[in-house]
C-alpha cells in the first residue's frame, strides 16, 4: 500500500489520479482549496482525506504536509498537481498576473517539496513527482508566461532528482498534452490587457483551448492509469510525456533545438582562448 499527497483533487488529474490510487487500496491525502470534500472521503472511508491548502503560504503548506503524515503514517509520494493556465501574448501579461501564477504554479510546488523531504530523508525513501505540461517543453504563442512557468519546474524537478538520489528519493516529471479536465475551462486565465496587433499569432492559443475545451484527446483516467504504471517501475522516468500531441510537440522541439546547436556549434566552439 502505498500513502500519496496530492495537490489540487478538486478535479481533473489530480482527481483521477487519486481515485485510481485508492481504487487499488491506496491511502490518498489530498489537498482543495475547500476542506471538506465529502464525495472524495466516502471513496474510501478511512483512506480518503482532504485538506484545506493554500498554495500561496508557506505555513498552510508545511501544516498540511504534517498533517499527512499524521494521517497515514509517512508519504510515499507527493504529486505536485495543482496550479492553473494563463493566456496572454508577453506584452498583455501584467506582472502581477505572472507573480501570481508562479505563486502556485512554481513556488507553490516548491513549498510542498521543501515541507516533504525533511522526513523523506529521515526515511531514505520517497517519490516527487511534477505535473509539468508538454508547454515546459515546447513554446507556443500566447502561453509564454504559462509555459515558463512549467519550464520551470522542468528544472526544479530534474535538478531536484540529482540532489536526492544518494538518499533514495526518486523524482518524476509528468508533461502532458490536451486533456478534458477543465484545465481550458475554470483552469484557464486571460490576461487582462487586450493588444488587437496579437490578434493573429498570440490569441491563436486563447480560442484554440477554450474553443476545444472538452474536446480534448487525452482521457485523464487513462492518463492515471499510465502515471501508476510508470510510478510502480522498478526504474520511474524522471521524464514523462502524456499523450500523442505532447509526443509531437516536445520531439519537434527538441529536433528544432538539435539543430541548431549543430547548425551553430562551430560559431559556439569559437570563443575559447587560443594558448600561445
């Protein structure tokens, strides 16, 4: 059996995740911004139990980290779920409405990682695991404040991964694609400025996902089911790419990127100092 924490159960991921965990006898603590979810507790009286988070503040997150381990006697694994979209070219996006998206988004991810391992490291075990976006791969127009958002915590999370390895803790990074979670519905933000000149290249991505919303090919239930499958490895991916437009837009990337440090490299090995 093993004891999760994940944040943002309230829908979506987050919530598939956890009741594919507890369907398999699982003990889920899960974090809402509401307290009582009594849908989620009588999935599995006993084994389900939800707790009042506030992404935004250190001590909301450390006294529901504390919690949890109350609850089920030490986590084995955190699932970094929660956060939420924003769309806006760069020049529409406010600062304060990047602030606050990195306030949950990133440091909000950061909060919980830092309350969990103290008692991971006592234990010499556990697992951390990011939900990324294939955005944190591949840039798109009109997501850029989003999409750095989960760059970085790409790196967090694959940083974070050498620092624990010698104590035995383990770290995943979930990207995925499109899915029918709400995330282009309640999830998604616009920025608040409205720029006409952006209207063909960076507002693409605003009617793109609210046009599509629930429309989406990725099935969270399957995508559940896949991080279980890859969690339960003998050896978990520290990279996990969900879904076949997640695959196409990070490889296309990648490529783009391989290229160009090969198309460069001659320009990029110039700069050494030439020994006399």
């Amino acid at each position: 059996m093993t004891n999760w924490l994940i944040t943002g159960i309230g829908g979506g991921l987050g919530r598939a995740l956890a009741e594919a965990a507890l369907a398999r006898g699982d003990t889920v603590v899960g974090t809402s911004r509401r307290a009582a979810d009594e849908a989620f507790t009588a999935l599995a009286p006993g084994r389900a139990h939800v707790l009042g988070l506030d992404m935004s503040d250190e001590v909301s997150a450390r006294e529901a980290v504390a919690r949890a381990e109350d609850l089920t006697g030490g986590i084995d694994r955190l699932v970094n779920n929660a956060g939420y979209g924003l769309v806006g070219a760069i020049e529409e996006v406010s600062i304060a409405e990047a602030q606050a998206l990195f306030e949950v988004n990133v440091f909000g991810a950061m909060r919980m990682i830092q309350a969990v391992l103290p008692a991971m490291r006592a234990r010499r075990a556990g697992h951390i695991v990011n939900i990324t976006s294939v955005s944190g791969h591949a840039p798109w127009a009109g997501t850029g404040v989003y999409g750095a958002s989960k760059y970085a915590l790409e790196c967090l999370g694959q940083t974070l991964a050498q620092e624990v390895a010698p104590m035995n803790i383990r770290v995943t990074n979930v990207a995925p694609g499109g899915m029918r979670t709400g995330f282009a519905a309640a999830g998604l933000r616009i920025a608040q400025k409205d720029i006409a000149e952006y209207d063909e290249v960076a507002h693409f991505a605003r009617r793109s996902l609210t046009e599509n919303a629930g429309k989406e090919k990725g099935d969270p239930r399957r995508a559940a089911a896949a991080i279980l499958t890859a969690l339960d490895a003998p050896e978990p991916p520290l990279n996990l790419l969900l879904g076949e437009d997640a695959l196409h837009y990070a490889m296309d990337q990648h490529a783009f990127v391989a290229a160009q440090i090969r198309q460069w490299e001659a320009l990029s090995l110039s700069i050494a100092f030439e020994e006399e």
